[in-house]
C-alpha cells in the first residue's frame, strides 16, 4: 500500500539510481534465463522465460525506498506476484518459514524474506513503464517488494529456495545492512560495529587499517562516533565506515579512494583535498562540509546530500573537482553545477 509521505529520512526522486550491485550479466538473455526452484518443497523445478510469461501477468503500480535515503512515487513494473508463482506451481512444505532469492550477479547475491512478506508482497518483475527492464535494473528478471528497502528487491532472479529457517543475503551478511529492512522504521543498518566507548577510541588511534579492508562483516564499522577525528594516517582508502558520524573530522589531504562511507555525516569536517575517488557516498551528507581542491570521481551519489532542505551547502569548494558521479539526484545536480561552473 503506498503512503502520501516519505518515510524518514527520505529524498524524492523522479530518476531510477542504479542501487546495489552494478555490474550487470551482459551474457543474461531472454533466451538463456531460467529460473530454479528448489529447497522446501514437495517438487523442485525449473522455469524459462516463457514459463514466466504463461503465468497471470499483472501491473505493478508502487513508490520504491532505497537504504540510501532515495524514493521514486508511482512506479510502474509488470510481472508476475510471487504468490501466484507459488498457488499456481509450487508446493512448499509446512516447514517453510522464510524464502531466498539469489542471483545471476558475479557475486552471487542473494537476500531473504520470511515466507509471509514474500507472499503479501513480492513480485517476479520483467518490464518497467511498458518496456524490458534494463541490465543494470536486473534484466530479464528481478525481484520488487515494495514494503522493503530496495536491496530487498534482488536483480537478476536466478533461483528461488524455501527454507526452514533464514539465511542472512549478501548485503546483511558483508555490509550490515537490516535484516527486515522496512522503510517506515528506518531499519537500515542492523546495530553497532562497536559495542564500548573504548573500541571506539582503540579505532580512532589506528596507525593503520589494513584490518578493516577486508570483504567481510567483521571490517565494516556501522554508525560510529568519529566526531573531531584527526587520523594518524592520510591511507582511509577502502574503508567501510557505513553511518557514522563524522562532524567537525579533519581529514584534510586524506585518501578516502574507494571508500565506503555511505549515511554519513559530515558537517563541519574538513575534506580540502581529499581524494574520494571511486568512494560510495550514497545517502551521506555533506552540508556544511569543507570540500576545496577535493576530488570526486566516479562516485556513487544517489541521495548525497551537498546543500540541504534549509539551503546549508559546501563551506569551501574553491577547485572542487566532480567527475561522472552516478546516480545523482536532480536537485544535487543543480546545487553543484552552480558551484563549479560545469554541467553535473
């Protein structure tokens, strides 16, 4: 059921932002997709793109809410519900309490859903405004539940497997992300990297974090006070530091290349020429930030926030370099071209 307001923390947008995983199938067609189903039930199969096409198809009119604080109003998929699938040709035993999803992705992705969410509220989507969903949006088929954050929402469906019990996906289980994920409870981040005052401190004197560059759970530090942190090292480069709190930071000079600093915040800190090339921004905010002689390449930026709603912008930007961001939202785009003069 779609609501008249956004849910907290929300920006509006009327652009799709490619989200998650972006490195699209290129080798995935109509022809060669199938879809696997298989775990709890009565009669494991498989099914073609026809098969999916034989089934009732319905319109999907819904607003769509990514974790990294983007929402589109009115969207329009068509595809098939998950619970048609389900009455139709699967058979899951009474075991089943939850359902994942995995993917064609080179990673693998996959993420979960209990059985009854899946049922009320997925769909197995093929085409978005009356046309085929593009690669980077999960062609041939994707995974839509509108009551969720949109990294619920799985690209590139490849299998279906019910469960007995839940297997944290891909981005719960490597970046912390919620594992219920609704928008309306702001559930994004599922609890604290640091549970003391001193773990904190113990981050905040590191010399150096080759520790915390690694692909895992365990290396990414979620919503941390780093509050008037002056590093002892200008290397940040692949660091995950995922809502943390960076107000009043000196990380003037710092290489934040690659970097994952998504949901922060960065009022007050001071990034003059710090280099954040390849960093995912989405969702941070940099309002009251210092931003003079720094570089922004190749940057993630859905629902980055460089001026927000009461009209606070960049403190400094003199020589600030941005150069083919993704996924900037409309009045962002407008905000920074203004400041450096070039079309963004």
């Amino acid at each position: 059921m779609n609501k008249t307001q956004l849910p907290p923390g929300q920006t509006l947008t009327k652009t799709f932002p490619v989200t998650g995983e972006k490195q699209a199938v290129p080798s995935l067609t109509q022809d060669h997709w199938s879809l696997t189903i298989h775990g709890e039930v009565n009669r494991a199969m498989t099914l073609s793109f026809a098969d999916l096409l034989a089934l009732p198809q319905e319109i999907l009119e819904t607003d769509i809410h990514c974790v990294t604080s983007w929402s589109q109003l009115g969207m329009t998929f068509e595809g098939v519900r998950f619970s048609t699938l389900v009455e139709r040709l699967v058979e899951p035993t009474a075991k089943v309490q939850f359902v994942r999803f995995l993917a064609y992705s080179p990673r693998d992705h996959d993420t979960s859903l209990s059985l009854e969410v899946a049922l009320e509220d997925s769909w197995l989507i093929h085409s978005y405004n009356g046309q085929p969903l593009t690669p980077e949006h999960g062609f041939p088929v994707r995974v839509v539940t509108p009551s969720r954050y949109f990294y619920k929402s799985l690209k590139w469906l490849k299998e279906i497997v019910f469960l007995s019990d839940d297997q944290l996906g891909f981005w719960e289980r490597t970046s912390g992300y919620h594992n219920i994920g609704d928008p309306w409870l702001a559930q994004r981040l599922e609890g604290h990297r640091f549970t003391s005052r001193a773990e904190v401190e113990q981050f905040r004197n590191l010399t150096e974090f080759s520790a915390y560059r690694l692909d895992s759970l365990k290396s990414v530090v979620v919503k941390a006070n780093l509050r008037n942190w002056h590093p002892n090292t200008k290397d940040l480069q692949g660091l995950k530091l995922k809502a943390c709190d960076f107000r009043g930071a000196n990380l003037t000079g710092a290489n934040l290349q690659h970097a994952n600093l998504t949901l922060g915040n960065f009022a007050g800190a001071n990034l003059e020429h710090a280099d954040l090339s390849g960093a995912d921004l989405e969702g941070a905010n940099f309002s009251g930030a210092y931003l003079a002689g720094a570089l922004l390449r190749d940057n993630l930026v859905s629902a980055t926030v460089f001026q927000n709603e009461k009209g606070v912008g960049l403190l400094s930007h003199e020589n600030l370099k941005v150069r083919r961001p993704q996924g900037l939202l409309e009045s962002q785009s407008v905000y920074l071209s203004g400041l450096t003069g070039e079309s963004i």
